[in-house]
C-alpha cells in the first residue's frame, strides 16, 4: 500500500506542476496565442503525472 501512496503523492505533485507551467507559461510567453493552455491540459499536465508516478514508486522501492 505504501508503493501506491508515493506512486500517487509523486504523480499529483509532479502532475501539478506540469499542469502549471504549461498552462501559465504560454499565456505569459505568447498571450496572442490562443491554443496556448492546451499544452498544459494534454501534454505537460499527463505527462508530469506519469513521471510523477514512476518516480514516487521508485523512491519508495529504493527506501525500503
């Protein structure tokens, strides 16, 4: 149970954060661009989430 926890507190945290900088960075770095916020709703979002997962199952497998 605890290879899922940190599999899920990495994903979300990871997820999050990718979310947030491709959402936010186009606007501020081309707001004419109005397709802009997809990266972080398709691409950056998911991707970080995946990441996230295998990174937090990771640690937990290396901790103990």
């Amino acid at each position: 149970m605890t290879i899922v926890r940190s599999a899920l507190r990495g994903g979300c945290l990871l997820g999050s954060i990718g979310f947030v900088a491709g959402f936010v960075g186009p606007i501020v770095l081309t707001p004419e661009a109005n397709q802009g916020p997809l990266l972080g709703i398709l691409v950056t979002g998911p991707g970080g989430f995946l990441v996230g997962l295998a990174a937090g199952a990771l640690a937990d497998l290396r901790r103990g």
